[in-house]
C-alpha cells in the first residue's frame, strides 16, 4: 500500500489524564468518515506540560491511559501513534515515553525519549526535564502494512544523527509528538522539520499541542506534516484542531532516485572519533 491518509490532532491539554484521552475518543469519532490510517497525537497528550506533573502523572505500561488507546486503535481500526505520556517502570524510573497501536490496538512501538529538554535561554525559555525524567537508549523504528516508520520525541529531532538512523533502519515517515514553546517555536520549528525532511527524504509529522496561555508551559502548536522534498504539505495555527493529508509513499523513493543523497554519503570519510 502506497497511499497513507494521516490526521494530525492538535489537542488542548486538560489537567485531567483521562480527559484528554476521552477528549481524543470524540474528535476520533468525528473523524469516522474520512476514513483515515494513521492518527496522531501530541506529546504529553495527556499530562499538563510542567516536570513536577510526570511522576504524578506517570503509570506503567499496561495502564488505564495505555489500555484506553489501545481501544481507540481497536475500535476505529487506525495506526494511533498516541503521542507521548509519563511512563514509570518497575524501579520507579520515569520517561516521557511514545507509545504506537495497530488497527486491532497491538502496540507495535515504543520509544523513550533518549535527549531530555534541559535548556536556559537568555530572556526566553528555562526547562529542565532531568529533573524528574530519565532518558531512553533507542532508535525506534515499525513496521507497518505501509512500510517501515520512525519515531522520536521533540527535543529528539533537533540531533540530525538520529533521524538518519531512523531512515538507515528503513523508515520512510517520521513521526514527532513535539511541544516547542514560544521562545524555540518561532525560531526553529518550520525550518527544523524541512530540513530533516529534506536531508532524509522522508515524510515527517510533527504534533503539536494547541495552545493555552494559561497554562504554565505555552506550545507553540503549528502542528506540521513535510514531503522528502522539504514541502511543507500543511501547517496549523496555534489552535485545536485537525489536519488530514494524504501521503503518496512513492513519492518517497522518486526523491531518493533523482536526487541519490543517501546513496552519495561518503561514509569512508565520516570517521567523527578521529575529528
């Protein structure tokens, strides 16, 4: 199958977990005639944005946030890749972990978010997600009837290294739950997504949270999706909302014929260690 029709879902936040989860349930249902593949959501869908909120928020695989959109998946028959949520595991080790189901709500991915979002920028935004995150230690990539994707988190992205592992482990789509705020939004987000578009040729989808100014962490939202040409194929405001786009997968190796970048890397001089 070469045709992927995908929907972007640029969610509010509520400060109740399983809210947000009934909140995605109904736009879901309104979504049932557009007959889509692939649904995304946000990062920390689920969890107000703020570090002290993880650990309350976190619950291990297999809980009632993970069960309900498994059952979204089952029962709408869609890939959900159900953005980003806490994770606590059996040491008590909290992540900010991506979770993807199949159409019969069998998780097929699962990715932690391997670079914290540690930042102090002068006159913009401070964060520091160490403070109660641990960092995962994976390149996730899935299958599915469409072919292989990849997935990360956010902060993820901005390291060019990883999405080229992605790609080289065969994904065609990156899929980015993300939540950039108004100091990194503005600066980096559109110009980040076509370029790790373009430098993999790849299809991207990066998910935004809408935006709430009365919330203590403000996204920037403009939820994204960009061809391997580096088109930007649509882009949302700051508002809730849903984008739907159809993604010609052939597309993908048109670009990597005609214009061979990963075939021309000269790998025989990218010997970083000895830099």
């Amino acid at each position: 199958m070469t045709k992927l029709r995908a929907a972007m879902l640029q969610t509010r936040v509520y400060a109740d977990k399983m809210e947000n989860i009934r909140e995605a349930g109904r736009k879901l249902e309104a979504l049932e005639a557009e007959q889509v593949d692939l649904v995304t959501l946000p990062e920390m869908f689920n969890c107000p944005y703020q570090t002290p909120n993880f650990p309350v928020y976190a619950e291990p695989q297999g809980g009632p946030a993970w069960t309900a959109c498994a059952e979204l998946a089952r029962k709408h028959k869609i890939y959900l890749s159900a953005g980003s949520m806490p994770e606590v595991d059996e040491a008590g080790r909290v992540y900010n972990t991506a979770y993807v189901f199949d159409r019969q709500g069998r998780q097929i991915a699962k990715h932690r978010k391997a670079h914290l979002f540690d930042i102090d920028v002068k006159g913009g935004q401070c964060f520091k997600e160490s403070d109660t995150l641990t960092a995962g230690d994976q390149v996730t990539v899935f299958d599915t009837e469409f072919g292989k994707m990849g997935l990360c988190i956010c902060y993820d992205f901005r390291f060019p290294e990883l999405a080229r592992l992605m790609v080289e482990k065969g994904a065609k789509v990156i899929l980015v739950p993300a939540a950039f705020n108004m100091t990194t939004g503005p600066a980096h987000w559109e110009i980040l997504f076509r370029c790790r578009a373009l430098d993999n040729q790849a299809f991207v989808l990066g998910t935004a949270p809408a935006r709430d100014p009365s919330s203590g962490y403000t996204s920037w939202g403009h939820s994204i999706a960009v061809s391997p040409w580096g088109d930007i194929l649509g882009q949302m405001d700051e508002r809730e909302g849903c984008m739907i786009h159809t993604l010609d997968l052939e597309r993908t190796g048109e670009v990597r014929d005609q214009l061979p970048l990963l075939k021309h890397r000269r790998t025989d001089m990218y010997h970083l260690e000895e830099c």
